[in-house]
C-alpha cells in the first residue's frame, strides 16, 4: 500500500473523529420531520436520481 | 414544517436580511466556483501529483475547520473562503487529468449534471420556501456512514462499494443543498461566508460522486 492510500485512510479517520460529537449534536438538536415533511425531501431526491440515471444511460 | 407561522411572523428587517445573506451567499458562491475551476486547471495543466493533491485536501479541510469558523464574521474570512475552495479545486487535479485523457465528455457532463441539479435542488428550496432543518440529523449520520465505508473501501477495494458510496454521496450532498438553502430562507443561517463554504462543499461532492459514477458506467474507470 503506497503513502497516498495511507494518508487518505488517516484524513477520512480524522473526519470521522472530528464529525462524531457534531453528528451526535445534530441528531440531538434537530426537530423532527412529519410525514409531509420527508415527502418534501424524497420528491426531489427521486428527481435527481432518475436525472442521473439519465445521465449514466447517455455515456454508456 | 413552521414555514408559515415563521414567513407570516417574521418582521419587514429580517426578511431583508435574509435576502441579502443569499444574495451575498450567491454571489460569493460563484466567485469560488470560478475561482476552484481556475486552481483546477492549474492543477491538471501542472500535472499535479495525487500526493500534492492529498495534501492541498488536507490543508483546505484544517482551514475550514479550524480558521473559518473564527474568521467567518471578519473581512479575513473571504480570504479563507478562497484558499479553501481554491486548495480544493488544486487537489481536483489528478482527478480531472485521469477523466479528462480518457473521456473528456464525462467531465463535461459530470460539471453540466452538477449545475443542473444545484440549480434544480436551490429553486426548489427558494419556491416552496420548506424548511429542511428536520434533516440535519439525518445527513450527518448519512455522511458519517459513507465516510466509513470509504474508509474502509480504501483497504478492502470493493467496486460495488464504491458505486454505492458515491450513488449515496449524490443523495446526501442534494438533502445537504437543500438543507443548506432552507437554512438561509428561515434565518438558521445568517453568515453569508460560512453559508458558502457549506454549499460549495455540497456542490464539490456532488461533482467528484457523478464524476466517479459515470466513469464507471462510461467503462472508463
């Protein structure tokens, strides 16, 4: 394993100890989302991924 | 969720307010797009290194965790907001080269694909006027998953894994624009610098992810 693959896997782990008290916070502080609420999020993440489904079939 | 009890409520100033922190967040966004495009050519028209990369990524993050934050409310945080975004755009580079010496095209839509969804997730944001911050919880965990999987891709070396990784760092990052916008809209976020930092690191993601996606169902990775 070259120093580039290393250093990587060393930055991604310190991103990962450096998010944890922030994720916990986050989970901790947010409000809650109703039904209506989450819809508003899955309609235009449904958008995006047939857009890049699209555009997967237009490179292949 | 509150939209209209917070639209109907809110005093005349701070909608004011409000439209100037996007239009600045905008504004700004724009100038370190171009700006990181700039570095990002410089980068792939020198040749850059991955490890020069790796190290420029480094750098960037360790300023925007912890130089931003401090300067976000003075003048010397626009120009760590550029370093940043131009250190990312160096560490492109390597990247960019690989696609753009075996399919120029994926790069060019990859950077199409990336504008037409920001553009899509933000007027969707700025119409509807919802408010996202339900979701925060939600995305952190997301991202806190795929930078584990990643991690661990790094020494298992699945190519399935790195498809979904990346099939999932699009769904994460397009909830983090939309999160992002709705947090300027209801006034969660009030400082257009760190606003900016938070959007273009949404749209650097974005990219590199559908970049990575289709050079893999291009058969070009």
């Amino acid at each position: 394993m070259d120093w580039v693959k290393i250093g990587s896997a060393l930055f991604l782990g310190a991103m990962l100890v450096f998010m944890f008290p922030r994720m916990r916070q986050a989970i901790k502080h947010s409000p809650k989302g109703t039904m209506q609420d989450w819809m508003g999020y899955i309609i235009p993440i449904i958008a995006v991924i047939a857009f890049v489904v699209f555009l997967i079939m237009s490179v292949r | 969720m509150y939209q209209n009890q917070t639209t109907v409520a809110r005093p005349q100033a701070s909608v004011l307010s409000t439209n100037k922190v996007l239009r600045n967040t905008y504004a700004l966004l724009s100038m370190t797009l171009v700006f990181c495009a700039a570095m990002a050519y410089v980068a792939v028209s020198t040749q850059v290194s991955y490890g020069a990369a790796l190290v420029a990524n480094i750098v960037a993050i360790a300023l925007l965790w912890f130089v931003l934050p401090r300067t976000a409310n003075s003048g010397a945080g626009i120009g760590v907001i550029f370093a940043i975004t131009g250190l990312l755009g160096f560490g492109l580079g390597p990247m960019l080269s690989y696609y753009l010496q075996v399919n120029p095209s994926i790069v060019m839509t990859a950077v199409g694909g990336t504008g037409v969804i920001f553009l899509g997730l933000s007027g969707y944001a700025l119409t509807t006027r919802k408010d996202f911050s339900f979701m925060a919880g939600f995305l952190m965990v997301g991202f806190f998953v795929v930078l584990g999987a990643a991690l661990l891709n790094i020494f298992m070396q699945i190519p399935v894994l790195h498809l979904v990784i990346n099939a999932a760092i699009i769904m994460i990052m397009s909830g983090f624009i939309l999160y992002q916008t709705s947090s300027i809209i209801n006034g969660g976020e009030t400082n257009y610098i760190m606003a900016t930092a938070g959007i273009f690191l949404s749209i650097l993601n974005l990219f590199t992810a559908l970049l990575q996606l289709l050079g893999a169902f291009s058969g070009n990775d």
